[in-house]
C-alpha cells in the first residue's frame, strides 16, 4: 500500500515531497514538525498541511479498499478497519 503512494508521487514528479510528508503516516516512526516538513519542501506552513491532510485521505481511502478485498460485505469495512486499528494499537 505503501509502495503505492509513493509511485503516486513519483509518477506526478514528486518523490521528495513523499518522503517527507511520509513521516506523518501512520506507523512512521520519523519526528518530524509541519514546521520542519515545509521547510525541506520549500512550501507554507499551510500548503504543507495541506498536503499532509490529502496524503493521509489518500492513505485512509488506499486501506478501505484494501480492506474491501477481504469482506463479504462493504459494511464490513468500517468494523473491520476499527479492529485492525485497534489491534496496531492506534485507537
């Protein structure tokens, strides 16, 4: 899923910026501030936040459909993807 964000971006040009916003991924384990993001992209403050806001949906929409995969029923989603964040610890 991973991999497929990040071939996203480098199909748009863009691979530094998804190795920077990247570290605000879930289960990231790079520290890095909005501040700190925008300065290494040489965007705003809000432009980064921006951008961070539309990695993750992207990211939520990528594991819904992943999730998809292995339901029998789409309102099995939502359940579903509570408990596999539950059970990472993310809840």
């Amino acid at each position: 899923m991973l991999e497929d964000l990040r071939s996203e971006y480098e199909d748009r040009g863009n691979a530094n910026a998804y190795v920077v916003l990247g570290a605000f991924l879930p289960g990231s384990r790079r520290e890095l501030s909005y501040r700190e993001a925008a300065e290494r992209l040489g965007t705003t403050l809000d432009a980064t936040k921006v951008a961070i806001h539309r990695l993750r949906g992207r990211y939520r929409d990528r594991l819904r459909e992943m999730v998809a995969e292995t339901v029998s029923a789409p309102e099995e989603i939502e359940e579903e993807v509570r408990f596999l964040f539950a059970a990472l610890g993310g809840s």
